[in-house]
C-alpha cells in the first residue's frame, strides 16, 4: 500500500492512493507515538526483537522554524483508533481502516512525526506535551 504524508499548513495530511485523510498536528503526534508502540509490540511478538527504528529514521536535519504568529488554535480531536494483529497493525481514522505490516507502520509513524512537528511550527505552536503510553504485561 502506497502511503504518503505531507504537511498541509497546520494539518498532516495521509495520502492513500486517491484518499486524503487530514489529521490536526496534536492528533498526529498521538497517532505517531502509538503507531511506534504498536510496530515494537508486533516485532517482539513476533519476532522477538524490536524494530530497529534507528534505520527508518527520515532524514529531517533542518529543525522546522517556529512562526512568530499563531496561525491556528488548538484542533478539535480527532477519531482514531490502533489496534495490532499478529504482525500487522491495524490503524484506523475516522471511517478508514489501514491494514499495515509493522514495519510499515514504524516508518509510518517517523513520516507523521516529522511532518506534525512542521505543521504545529506553521501554526505557531510553541507549547510542549509529553506523551507516555505502553503496554503492561503479567511477566
């Protein structure tokens, strides 16, 4: 499957062959962050080792430039959904459904990453949050 991310002023934008899904840049570093969670959870599953996201890194060298106007207020919510599946991780958003090999998903989730952080320095966002999020296990 063909999936493509771009930033759209202070939107993410995922392009699945003709369909184009926006995402708030709040929403989609969410979305990132469990995407990562999800890929690792299926690789140790799996093949019980992680996904060495160290090689899917995007080559971003240049940090995004914060803009000195706030062009944007923080977005509404927005609907989505992880689930993972043996070896493949199913993300859904809004009434879509991706059906996405883990490794896929890893790099999936570096793509909207670097692309919400972009989208939120276009809107003039300085704020920071810190997103923790994992799974507990009996062992």
């Amino acid at each position: 499957m063909d999936i493509t991310v771009e930033t759209d002023m202070d939107r993410v934008l995922l392009l699945v062959r003709k369909l184009v899904i926006p995402l708030p840049y709040a929403s989609a570093n969410e979305v990132a962050v469990n995407l990562t969670l999800a890929s690792n959870h299926c690789a140790n599953t799996v093949h019980d080792a992680p996904v060495a996201t160290a090689s899917l890194l995007v080559e971003d060298t240049k940090l995004p430039v914060v803009s000195d106007v706030v062009r944007g207020t923080m977005p509404e919510k927005f609907g989505w959904t992880i689930d993972v599946d043996s070896e493949r991780v199913l993300l859904s958003l809004g009434g879509h459904t991706l059906n996405l090999h883990f490794t896929a998903a890893a790099q999936l989730a570096l793509d909207i990453r670097v692309n919400a952080k972009h989208a939120k320095a276009w809107a003039g966002d300085t704020s920071q949050r810190v997103l923790c999020t994992g799974y507990l296990s009996g062992a």
